[in-house]
C-alpha cells in the first residue's frame, strides 16, 4: 500500500516566535484560565475598564509633573505656562481631567454593578471593603487635583480642607499647615496625590485582583444562585476577557479625548483669599448640601455616615440569595440612599453658591 509524500511542517511565524519567546520567560499562557462566559459581558468589565483608566491617569499624570510647580505663588502660573507653552499641554491636561471623571463613574458603577448582583457576599466581604477602600482613594484623587490647579476653585476647597483639620482637633494636625511650617500645604497635598495615594492605588489593585482571581468571577444573579459560590470554572478564556476589556478602555481614552477636544479642562483666575464663590466638583455637591444645613461639621459626618454605611453593606444584608428579587429590602434601601445623593447634588448645582468657611462646625 503506497503512502502519500510527508507533508511539510510549516516553521513558526515570526508572530509565534516572539509569542513563544515571551510566553517562556514571562508565563502569560497562564492568562488565558477558564472564566464564566458572563464575565465577558460590559456589566463585568467595569473594573477592568476603570483600572485602564487609572493607567491613563498616571500615564497623563507623569506629563503634567514635568510642567507643574507646587509652590503656591507659582502653581497656578505653572498651569497657565502648561496650557498654552507645553507641547499638547492643553489637550493632555483635559484628557487627564475628564478620565479622572470618567474613572469616577466607572467606579460608581462597578460598585453598583456588585451591589445589585449581590457579589459583595460569601466569600468576598473582603474584596468589597478592598473595593470601598479604592472608592475613598478615588476621591482622595479628585480632591487633592483640584486643589493642584490652584485657582479660585481650588483655593476654597484648600480652606475646607484647613477647616476640616481644625474640626478634628489634634487628629486633624497632618491636615493642617501647623504640622510643619517647612513645606507649604499645596506641596505636601501634590506629594499625597503624586506619591502617596499611587503606592496606596497600587496595593490595593494588587490584593483586589489577587482575590478576583482566587475567588474567580461573581455567578449571574439567578433565581437560585447562593452566597459561597465560586466562579474558576467556564465557557470563557481570561485571555479573551482582558482583550475585551482592553478594546472598552482604548473607547474610554477616545471619549476622554473627545471631551478634551470639545470641553478643555477649566482653569479659573489665580485665587482671591476673602470670597467663598465656587462649588465643588460634581462627585462633591451632596457633600455641599450637608454643609448648607450644619456647616463644616458635615464634611466629617455624612462622608463618614456613607462610607461606614457601603463597609457594612455584607454584614447587613445577610440573605444567601443573590438575585436582586429575592433581596427587596437591600435593593430598595439602595436604590433610596442613591436617590437621595442624586437629589441632594441636584439641588446644589441648581442653587447658589453659599459660603461656609464662616458657619463653623
């Protein structure tokens, strides 16, 4: 019986050599681990996509030190030079400002996304804490860059910042300018949003990402679906996932381009001390109508009320079900608390500005 000629094996392309090569040193076939195939759907890329969005911001935000002086006497100027001498100053500062916008509504909605499908129970209490611990870093940001640009707007959120300190007592010393007389405020504020909240970021993201891997994907909300169910095992390849969540990120950095384009990022006149004329950013409004109602002291008492609130979320909700409908109270207790935010942020970017440097606490 005759047999047909060998057939030739066709050496490896380029492409698979370099892959080879790279996948021998660096293990990245291990990227490709079996997830659930839901995980491939937008509602559970939101973290993903905010962590690429957070590479942008760091990304941008390495660009921006090159021009920016954290003297208060130069800072503002320094801004100025940035926006209309920098090469693409203008246009990186804008990206830079709106993905810091745009991470702030992907992280809401992460954390939206996990409170509805009840992913916050057995056995990932910790990650949900992890995860609130990176919302008040996320805030922490947002903060402390707008103080950076040292405007009016800036300026006043400063003097908040010093009341705030004062409403502490001997707690509040490291926020306040009497804790060393060496190093004005706006440059240890500029070294907290360069140096110190980047290491906290880093940590945190590592731990998150190393229990979303130990714990695999959160399941689907189903009828039946019960706290202390593992997600390792699926139809779907991590692999495919992170090229996924990539392709959703590159559309968030065109959006923030797009913002950047059409809306450059504001820079108000160099600060005025006397007037209080501003409002805070959008993420910051519910705050203000707290102090509209008791002064200072509600820049402590409701950010603490909220955040105490979201840690304890998996130990008050102690029903094993998943599924939004089988938890009514949680979700309608939820969906008031957000409602109330919404309005209260609403109300204060309909009224005037009000001054409260002056209410005391």
């Amino acid at each position: 019986m005759e047999t047909g000629a060998p057939v030739p094996i066709r050496p490896p392309s380029r492409r698979q050599r370099l892959w080879e090569a790279l996948d021998e040193r660096l293990g990245l076939s291990a990227l490709s681990y079996p997830v659930p195939e839901h995980a491939n759907t937008l509602p559970y890329m939101l973290g993903g996509i905010t962590l690429f969005g957070f590479v942008i911001l760091i990304l941008t935000g390495i660009y921006l030190t090159q021009y920016y002086n954290s003297d208060p006497g130069q800072a503002h100027d320094s801004i100025v030079y940035l926006v209309q001498q920098a090469p693409l100053g203008d246009f990186i500062r804008g990206v830079h400002y709106w993905m810091a916008s745009l991470v702030m509504v992907t992280v809401l909605l992460h954390l939206l996304r996990i409170f509805i499908t009840g992913a916050y129970k057995r056995p990932r209490e910790a990650n949900w804490l992890i995860g609130v611990s990176l919302l008040v870093i996320t805030v922490g940001f947002i903060f402390t860059g707008t103080v950076l640009k040292w405007d009016q707007e800036a300026y006043e959120a400063m003097l908040h910042n010093m009341a705030f300190s004062q409403l502490l007592g001997g707690m509040g010393t490291w926020f306040s300018q009497s804790f060393t007389l060496s190093v004005p405020m706006l440059a240890r504020l500029y070294a907290v949003h360069i140096a110190v909240l980047p290491a906290l970021l880093l940590i945190l993201i590592a731990v998150h990402l190393m229990l979303v891997k130990y714990h695999g994907i959160s399941p689907r909300p189903t009828a039946e679906a019960r706290a202390g169910t593992w997600g390792k095992e699926g139809a779907g390849r991590f692999s495919a996932h992170l090229r996924r969540m990539g392709g959703y990120g590159l559309w968030l950095l065109v959006l923030a381009g797009l913002f950047a384009l059409i809306w450059p990022a504001p820079l108000g006149y160099a600060p005025v001390p006397g007037q209080e004329v501003t409002k805070p950013p959008w993420m910051f409004l519910w705050l203000y109508a707290f102090e509209d109602w008791v002064g200072i002291a509600g820049l402590f008492w409701a950010p603490t009320a909220f955040f105490a609130l979201l840690a304890l979320v998996p130990f008050l909700d102690r029903s094993s079900y998943l599924a939004p409908r089988r938890r009514p109270v949680a979700l309608a207790l939820g969906a008031a608390l957000l409602l109330f935010l919404i309005g209260l942020s609403l109300y204060v970017a309909l009224t005037p500005p009000v001054s409260h440097i002056q209410m005391g606490g």
